[in-house]
C-alpha cells in the first residue's frame, strides 16, 4: 500500500511538469530561490575544481622537480666501477715473469757432482779470466762462478748448445727478463746451464749434466756483455 502511494506520488509530480508544458528553465525561472542556490553552486564547484586543479598542477611540478635528481645520482655511482676493473686487472698481469734470479737450465741436475770446476770474472775487462774449459761428456759437474772485479759490475755464467748463433737468441731471450735480472727466462731453448746474477764480489755455483762430445759457448747475459766478448769455449771430450 505505501509503495503505491509513493508511485502515485511520483506520477503526480511527473505530470505536473508536463502539464506546465513550457521548458524546464521556465519552470526554474519561475522560482526566484533556486536560481540563486543553482549560481550559488556553480560558483562552489567552480572554487573546488580551482583548488584542486592549483593542487594537482602544484604536486606535478614537485615531481618534475624530484625527477632529475635520480638521473643525475647514478652517474658518480658508474663511474668508480669502471676505474675499480683495472685496479683489480692489474694485479692479475703482474705475476707474468720470466723467474727468478737463480741458476736453471735444461741440464740441471740435483745430483752429487763427480766433478767440480772454478771460473773467475776477468778482474778489469768484461770478460771471463778463463776463455776455454774442457770437461768430460755426460758427468755431473758443478760450476762455481766468482765474480771478483774491479769494476763493480755484474756477471753471470750460462752454458747454452753451439756457438755462436745460438748464444745470440739466449742472450736476446735473457737481455729482454729484466725482472730476473737477465738471467735467460725458464725453458729458454738452448740454455743449458747457468748461474744466478752476480754482484761483484759474490760467487754463485750451477750442478749440471755435461752435453754430448762437441764445442759450447759460455756467455755472460748481462745487457752490452756478451757483445763486448765476455764469453768463453768448453769443450767437451769423450
Ligand atoms: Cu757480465
């Protein structure tokens, strides 16, 4: 019964506009209080949409404020990286020597010698005071090298397989190990033998196993040396 009432109710209102039969504005014009109210409103809604848009406009401007700061941050953080990678390359490279300062060679022996013989260093000339040596093929022999001169220089003894063609590449091979003091690098083809580098005064000794019978050169590796003539013969016999 109520639900009717209120239909009936609305119906009523609805025909009652459509009886006015003029437009909605003349109806509205016709009350002087609801056009005040309506203008009233509009100027409301036109304040708050004012506020608002003030409010957006102000909050996409602190964006755009804030929005460089994180592109410039990045920057100083790549660039301590790349310069990290090399410091940590470096240390890698390093260790790429040619050894140590010590005696070596392929025919180096750790073996009780049968045979020992002295070489001394030429006292005030580059060169060695023995040119020439003879020792018996296949014997372990050990070298001692003293390097006694006047001229405060620094010498070594290496053995190598031939003459002098062969002793030219040990001693380039030898001249380009500065980190060993140009002594010839490991492995170095035809290097037989050799002591460390000397300072004057010291003596360094070298135990090897003596070549097949034939003709060797020994040689000081020392930069500018053996092309100066410090070098000597051994012969090996039978
Ligand atoms: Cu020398």
């Amino acid at each position: 019964m109520s639900w009717r009432g209120s239909g009936s109710g609305f119906r009523s209102r609805s025909s009652s506009r459509s009886s006015n039969g003029g437009s909605s504005f003349s109806g509205g014009s016709a009350g002087g209080p609801p056009l005040s109210v309506m203008i009233g409103l509009a100027l409301g809604a036109g304040l708050i949409m004012l506020i608002v848009m003030i409010a957006s406009n102000a909050n996409p401007g602190g964006f755009v404020a804030s929005a460089p700061r994180p592109t410039a941050t990045p920057r100083p953080t790549a660039t301590p990286r790349p310069t990290a990678a090399p410091v940590a390359s470096q240390p890698t490279s390093a260790p790429a020597t040619g050894g140590a300062n010590e005696p070596g060679g392929s025919n180096v022996v750790n073996e009780t010698p049968a045979q020992t013989v002295e070489i001394r260093a030429a006292p005030d000339a580059l060169a060695f005071a023995q040119t020439s040596l003879t020792l018996p093929a296949n014997t372990v022999v050990r070298l001692d090298f003293v390097n006694q001169n006047n001229l405060g220089v620094q010498h070594n003894w290496v053995l190598v397989n031939g003459g002098d063609d062969v002793a030219a590449a040990v001693n380039n091979a030898a001249q380009n190990n500065a980190d060993a003091l140009f002594v010839p690098p490991p492995d170095t083809p035809n290097a037989l033998a050799w002591t460390a580098m000397l300072n004057a005064g010291q003596t360094g000794s070298v135990t090897f196993r003596t070549p097949a019978p034939g003709t060797y050169l020994y040689i000081c590796t020392f930069p500018g040396h053996y092309l100066a003539g410090m070098k000597g013969t051994l012969t090996v016999t039978q």
